[in-house]
C-alpha cells in the first residue's frame, strides 16, 4: 500500500476547519467563534463534543458541527451524539442533533446540576446536583427514572474528615461502579467508588481514601474510571504541611482495591491525570489541578514512566510545538480501546500575529498513527507545484471537485474540502 503524508484541512458548518497528519487532526473555528475546545470524545470515536464559551458537536466521520446557541460546558459525550455537562436552565444531558435537552433537574435549592459520565447504552448517567454556595451531591440516574437519585454520602466518621460535598465521575458500562471524590472545607479531593448492591439495587459507599485524606494526601483522588470498570485512574499529592509535596499519577485496581501502580515523569514533573482506557492507558498533563502550565502526557500500560506525548508520538510535530507556545496543551478524553484521544490548545496561526493565540481542540488516531506515522517520516516528498488531482471520498477520481466532501491530492499531500 502506498503510504505518504496526509494533510487534510476541511470547510464546514460555522466555518469550522480540520488539519490531519498523521491521524493528528484540528479542529477550530473563525475568528469571531473560535472556542473550539474539544472536552470528550464519543466510546466509538464518532463524535467530539466542544466547549469553552461556546459548545459544539463535531461530527469526525460526516464533517458536520452542530453549534449550540447556549451558554453551557460538556464533560463528556455518548455515541448517539449526546452530550453531558450542563446548559442554562437546569439541563444536564442535551443531543443537538435533533435538537432535545433531556433529563432536566430542578429540586429544592439545587441550581443546576452537571452530568459527567454515562454507560455506554445511556442506561445510567451520573454526575452532580449543585446547590448554592457551590456545594455538590453525586447522583446517579437511570433511563427510565423520574428523577435522579443521590448517592450516598460519607460521614466525617467514615472519611476522617468533614466534608463539603461529592462529586460522580464515571460509571463503568456494566453498571456496578461509580466513581468519584468527596470534597474537604479546603476542596481537597478525596477518593470514594460506589458498589451496586445486587440484593438491594442500590449503590453501597466505599470510602478508597479513609485514614490518608487529608492527613497524608492533599490530594488522593479519582479522575475517571475505564469503561469496563477494571481500572481507576488517580491523582495523587502527599502532604508535606506547605503544599510541595510530591505529586504524581495513580493506577488503581478496582477488583482488588489497591493502588498498583504509581509513576511520574523522568525528571519527577508535577502531573495530573485527566482519563484512562479499558487496559489501563493514562492521559495526563504536566502541572498540578489549579496550574496554568500545561503539557500533554501519556502513561501506557505496562510503562514505568509517565511520557511526554510528543517523545511517544514523535512524527505529530503540533505535539511539541503546542507544548512550547503558550505551555497550555493536554489530552482530555479517551476512548475505551485507546485508540482516539481528543485534547485542546492555544496555537498561534501564521500571518495572525504573535499576540493572537486562538483556542483549538484536537483528536488523535493512535492506530492510523502506528500505520504511517514513522514510515511516512522517510515516504513523505515535496511536491507542491503538481498539478491537483480530485477524488470522491470513496477514492473515485474526479475531473473536478463535485458539490459535498472532495479530496484533492497534490504530490505528497492530501486535502480534503467542501463545496456548498
């Protein structure tokens, strides 16, 4: 098969672009709505929800973006395309692509409430109710339900400290788990896991962080738990009584309850996790939860070291160079295969000038990376004076570009366009 250097920079809906190399695609938007962070990335890869001031539903396979005209953020996105965050007006679950809000929750002083995680069939969304004062209940919903059910939550007997409120992250596609983390009266973060209880239907409350939290750790906290309920991914800082204490990443074993596995950078960089696939991989950032620094980090299964994302995938140069321009640049989701990552950025744009950073989310194809990425580093050539060649996105050759989706190749490089 011949191999060479793919580049494809797309038009669409709310004059949105795409830039792919080396399964590594952009995704940004004009400069007047140019919010395009992207915040999670559907199991199956499909879809891509954004969010910053703006959100956004990106469509990978059809090019197609779905701009909501709300005030909202996402946390995470299904493979039906919907999304969960929240919206204003209470919303916490909301498909735009046939422009419904579902699962609405208004109850007593709470308001609003942030949807954070979900089976993959939708059965059960989990997340937080939010009442003034910013205090946070876990709850869990399941399809079908009325309302939502709060989980329970621990006692200062059972977790060694008071507490300020809970928060859900995720719940494993099978429904057993749900993880999450309470919160101190100084919003240190520290670990519980929900266990569905088969004789009574409910979740029963296990306390991961009892007797360390927050004496030991300032931080000893759950960031996402994989799809198949197998793995939680922790960051983890010791106290050290001034807030220097180390800082590093966490595997936990759910079916065992124990922390497996521990590990930073090579230097000992400060990182936080973000999220973690089904045999254990890690997304991560360098810098602590509250810092502004950022660079983008992976810690593999079955690796020592947590890495830099641009020394593990060295042919996707945007990963070093988003690192080093405005050093905001991690990974924020990740599909239960591992195969798709989606992150965000500044990045400076040519002839825009150097005080001009827009805000850009990214996906990442491991698997088409593991396919081209090093051997297209030597099979790439230089040949921009060909003449363009048109093609169907089913590979057909056109005479020239046709009305939809086009690819037009010129020497080693690939673009795709639509024509309106």
């Amino acid at each position: 098969m011949k191999k060479f250097l793919f580049t494809a920079v797309v038009a669409l809906v709310g004059a949105a672009c795409y830039a792919d190399n080396y399964g590594f695609t952009v995704l940004t938007q004009g400069a007047d709505t140019q919010m395009m962070w992207a915040i999670g990335i559907s199991p199956n890869g499909k879809y891509v929800a954004c969010s910053h001031i703006a959100s956004a539903l990106c469509d990978m396979e059809t090019g197609d973006i779905y701009n909501i005209d709300d005030e909202g953020e996402f946390a995470a996105v299904t493979n039906s395309g919907l999304m969960l965050g929240w919206l204003t007006g209470a919303i916490y679950a909301y498909n735009p692509l046939d422009a419904t809000a579902t699962l609405t929750y208004g109850n007593g002083n709470s308001t609003y409430a942030i949807a954070r995680g979900a089976t993959t069939d939708e059965s059960i969304i989990v997340g937080d109710a939010v009442e003034d004062y910013f205090i946070t209940h876990a709850f869990y919903k399941k399809s079908g339900d009325a309302d939502l059910t709060l989980l329970h939550e621990p006692t200062e007997q059972e977790i060694g400290c008071a507490i300020q409120g809970t928060v859900a992250l995720n719940v494993s596609d099978d429904g057993k788990y749900i993880c999450g983390y309470a919160i101190d009266e100084e919003a240190h973060q520290g670990g519980l896991l929900w266990v569905l209880n088969d004789d009574t239907g409910e979740y029963d409350l296990e306390v991961l962080c009892k007797d360390i939290f927050p004496n030991k750790y300032y931080w000893y906290s759950p960031t996402a738990m994989s799809h198949n309920g197998k793995y939680i991914a922790f960051t983890i800082q010791e106290n050290d009584g001034e807030y220097g204490g180390s800082h590093y990443l966490g595997l936990y074993d759910v079916e065992s309850r124990e922390m497996i596995a521990t590990a930073t950078t090579s230097t000992g960089t400060v990182c936080t996790s973000t999220r973690i696939a089904d045999d254990g991989t890690i997304i991560a950032h360098t810098g602590d939860p509250d810092s502004d620094a950022r660079k983008a980090l992976i810690w593999l299964a079955g690796k020592d070291e947590v890495q830099y994302m641009s020394d593990v995938y060295p042919a996707v140069t945007e990963f070093a160079e988003y690192d080093e321009e405005q050093d905001w640049n991690y990974p924020t989701d990740i599909t239960p295969d591992g195969r798709y990552i989606c992150g965000m950025a500044f990045h400076y744009f040519e002839g825009e000038g150097e005080d001009y950073a827009r805000r850009i989310g990214w996906v990442f194809d491991t698997q088409e990376y593991a396919a081209t990425g090093i051997q297209e580093i030597s099979a790439a050539t230089d040949d921009s004076h060909a003449a363009p060649e048109y093609y169907s996105i089913d590979g057909k050759r056109l005479n020239a570009p046709q009305k939809g989706l086009n690819i037009v190749k010129t020497g080693g490089k690939a673009t795709k366009i639509v024509v309106e």
